[in-house]
C-alpha cells in the first residue's frame, strides 16, 4: 500500500510543502488558471451558488447538483457488467445477485468518498496522488491506473463493435473504430456546456434501463429466488468466485473514483463551509440515486440471463450467443432491445472511459495538451488492445474476455481506495470535512475485503511461490520509496504558453 510523502504533503512545513501548499489554496480560488484545474474546460461551468438558485425549492437547488452520479453510474452498467453477469446468471443463476448488492453498497460509499474530495479539495483524486505521495509512488499509481482504464475500455469498446454488429452486421473490426473514434464527437458537446453531455449520457442510462425493463418483464423471473439470491450469500465453487470478483471490478470500478472527483468540480458552488456542506449533501443524493438505479440494471442482466438461459442449461460465452437465444426464448423484440441496450452501455461508457483518461492523465502527468489531442490518446490506448484481441480472437469468447478485463479492473482497484481513504481520513487535509472512525471503519474494512479477495485469487491461480514473489517486489519497491529514494524539489510549474 503506498505511504503518503512527507516531503511531498501539500501541508509540509518543509520549503517544498509550502509551494504545494500554494498551489492547493490557489487551486480553490475560482478565478486559478487553467494548468491547476481539474478538467479545466468544464470546471465550475453550472452555477448552483445561493445568488443562482437560493429562493429556489429544495428539489430545484438538488436538481442543479444532479448529473455526476449518472455520469458515474454508466461504469456499473457497462459491456464488462454484461459479461460478468451474462456469465453469473447462466452458470449458477440468482446464486450471485448478492455479489451485485454488496459491490453496489461498496461503490456508493467510495463515490460519496470521491465526490466529498472533489468538493473539499477543489482537486481530483490523480492530483490529490501526485501532491500527496513521492514521484515513484505516484508514477506506479498511474501506471496501474492507465492499466484497469485500458481494461475497461476494451470491454466498451468491444461490446459496442458487438452491438453494431448485431444491429447492422457491421464488422467488429469497423465497430471498434467507429466506437472508438465517434466518442469524440460526442465529447465535443463540452465545448457547449458539460449539461449537453450530461443530458446525452442520461438519455442513453434511461434507454438501457427501458430495454431491461421490458426484457425482465418478458422473461418472468421467480421473484422468491430472486430475493433468495440477493439476501442470501452464497459461492458454489473456485469458477464462482472468479465471476464475482469480476462482478465487483465492474462495479466498484478504479476509473470512476478519478471521474467522479473530478466532474463534482463543474458545478460553481460557493466556497465556504456552508456552501460545501451543501455541495455534499446534494451530490450524496445524486450519487445514491443515480447508483441506486443502476444497480437495477446491473442486476436485471444477471437475473435476464438466469430465467432464460440458466433455466434451460445454457451457459452463454458469446454476446451474440445471448442475441440469438433470446430470438426464440422472448421474441425478436428482446433480441432487439438487448442490442440497443448493449449499444447505448458501450457508447455511454466510452465517453465516461475517455473522460476518466483525460483526467488521470492530466492530474498526473500534469500534460498541458489541447483536450481533443488528450482524447485522442486515451481513445489509441483503448482502441489498439481492442483491435488485436478482436482479430486474434476472431472475435470468439466475447464473455470469457469481458470477464477476464473486468478482474483485471478488480486487481488495480485497491491501487485506488486506499489512496482515496488516506486522502479522505486526513484532517490536515481535509479539515472538518475528514472521515469520521466509522466511515474510516467502513472503508478501509471495504479496502482489506478486496485485497484479500485479490490475493486468494492470485493465490488459487499462479499459487504461493509467484504470489510471495509479487508481495516481495511490493514491498521492496515501498522499502526503496520510503528509506532510500530522496525526492527532489519539484516546484509548482508556470502556467502554459499554449493551450
């Protein structure tokens, strides 16, 4: 687990802390330029202030908070959740719809987490980890994080080439460069306010919600195991497991943490105390709801694929696989639905995916690229792993490649809360807006679950002597950042020439 620097804390008393502490306050001056701003072309944009909306209803001022949870909430109803539940449902039917509860239950207390950093700090958590730990430290960080964001667009990027194939007959190898490529587009929709994106991603939430919604009701799941599943945990065998560690890296996914840190800076709310209790309350809302209602959809894929192929002694390990056997099971209109579902997951998720690159790579690397280059990038790293996987594959196994991306997303997470709750526990800084013990309880118990459900993982599937290696080079790359490198000063950097 990386261990905060001392030399690097915005709030060292050393010379090179109290530079980082300049920075940190004038990151929260609104009018601080661009290179010190979290996403910096929308940040603080909708104005929620008391002088914008304060003779407004309660339900109003809410409303002019609400969006960020949505945005956040397309991660846990993306490809990589189809085929962690598609994968669920039709091996061991309802048995692993507590897996989804308990994941959804971790995500909304970390994103409440984030969403509370963003506010306080005026930073996101790629900047919080830059400022906070030693260069090395940060720079593992964002290693592994650019992994678990390669993973998850690779899960995007193929499940929306499967769609338009489904939809259209379009090539896989055509739908991943068009998926890839016309994100871009979308994202444009930033240069006229980040409420037009916002309104595009909800729209795409809403349609997958409604194709559920009517593919549950055709399929006339039993209600009574359905609750059996959600209540009662339950892990058949060793295969189980690997699914439900899938399940939860494509809930509690590392990209959203940096995401939503980021986007809860684009509403311009006031800056003192009360205006952030404020900000908080409202976003905490937004993320309940918002995570609240995708857990729904999360769990009404596991539930599709145990009514219809579990009960019939199908295991599904294609996408298309699932499309085809609906045809006959439901009719052609949930064949349907299901692939316009899949469209908007894999096009709703991108755009999210490729927002969260742009963040990450900013707030660590501190690159003062135009945005459209920054896209550009982050859309190559996710694009090229696609296109080989798809043409080695021939684009067989589509499930079994969802699942694996979607473990390798849970093996990077503990790279991410654990930064988040060491951020988020510190009064020095976080003032009075710090975890409480219990919150502290809560997440880091959140923290040891998943790590040790990691390691049995590795444990079970390489076995002890490559485990034990992998601990050791752990903790003698933490043994060399702690007593043996000495960091050099690294003062804030002048504002760009050029954007």
């Amino acid at each position: 687990m990386p261990t905060p620097s001392s030399a690097g804390s915005p709030l060292s008393s050393a010379p090179l802390g109290n530079e980082v502490r300049a920075a940190f306050d004038h990151r929260l001056d609104p009018n601080a330029p661009d290179h010190l701003r979290s996403l910096p072309e929308a940040h603080r944009t909708i104005d929620v202030s008391h002088s914008a909306v304060g003779g407004r209803p309660w339900w109003r001022r809410m409303l002019g908070f609400a969006g960020p949870g949505f945005m956040v909430s397309v991660g846990y109803m993306d490809p990589g959740n189809w085929g962690t539940d598609l994968a669920g449902g039709s091996k061991f039917g309802y048995a692993l719809l507590w897996v989804i509860l308990a994941s959804n239950l971790m995500a909304i207390f970390l994103q409440t987490l984030c969403a509370r950093l963003g506010v306080v700090t005026g930073r996101d958590l790629a900047q919080c980890c830059r400022d906070y730990y030693k260069k090395p430290t940060a720079f593992a960080l964002w290693i592994l994080c650019e992994i678990a964001i390669i993973a998850c667009d690779l899960a995007e990027v193929v499940g929306a080439a499967v769609a338009l194939n489904l939809l259209f007959d379009i090539p896989l190898v055509w739908g991943v460069l068009i998926t890839g490529f016309d994100v871009l587009l979308l994202l444009m929709l930033i240069n006229f306010g980040f409420r037009k994106l916002e309104a595009i991603v909800l729209a795409m939430v809403s349609t997958i919600a409604l194709c559920f919604a009517f593919n549950i009701y055709l399929s006339k799941p039993d209600v009574s195991a359905i609750m059996g599943g959600a209540l009662v945990p339950s892990m058949p065998n060793t295969e189980a497991l690997l699914v439900s560690l899938g399940i939860l890296g494509a809930t509690v996914m590392p990209h959203n943490l940096y995401l939503h840190s980021s986007i809860v800076q684009t509403r311009r709310h006031g800056l003192d105390d009360a205006g952030k209790r404020e900000a908080i309350k409202y976003n905490t809302i937004d993320t309940v709801v918002a995570l609240g209602s995708a857990f729904f959809v999360n769990a009404a894929i596991l539930v599709l694929a145990a009514a219809v192929f579990h009960k019939q002694g199908i295991v599904v390990e294609e996408l298309g696989q699932a499309h085809e056997l609906l045809k006959p099971a439901l009719g052609g209109a949930a064949a349907t639905c299901f692939a316009v579902a899949l469209l908007c997951s894999g096009q709703s998720s991108t755009i999210t995916g490729t927002l969260a690159g742009q963040i990450v790579m900013e707030g660590f690397l501190r690159i003062r690229i135009k945005p459209w280059l920054r896209r550009l990038i982050t859309r190559c790293l996710a694009i090229i792993p696609a296109l080989i996987v798809i043409s080695a594959s021939g684009g067989k196994n589509t499930v079994q490649l969802l699942v694996i991306s979607q473990v390798v997303l849970s093996m990077q997470l503990p790279f991410a809360i654990f930064p988040l709750m060491t951020v988020t526990s510190s009064k020095e800084r976080m003032g009075g807006f710090a975890n409480p013990l219990w919150a502290k309880g809560v997440g880091y118990t959140i923290c040891a679950v998943i790590a040790g459900l990691n390691a049995y993982l590795l444990y079970d599937t390489i076995g002890p002597i490559w485990l034990g290696a992998i601990i050791a080079a752990m903790l003698a790359f933490a043994g060399w950042v702690h007593f043996i490198y000495k960091p050099s000063p690294d003062p804030v950097p002048a504002p760009p020439t050029s954007d």
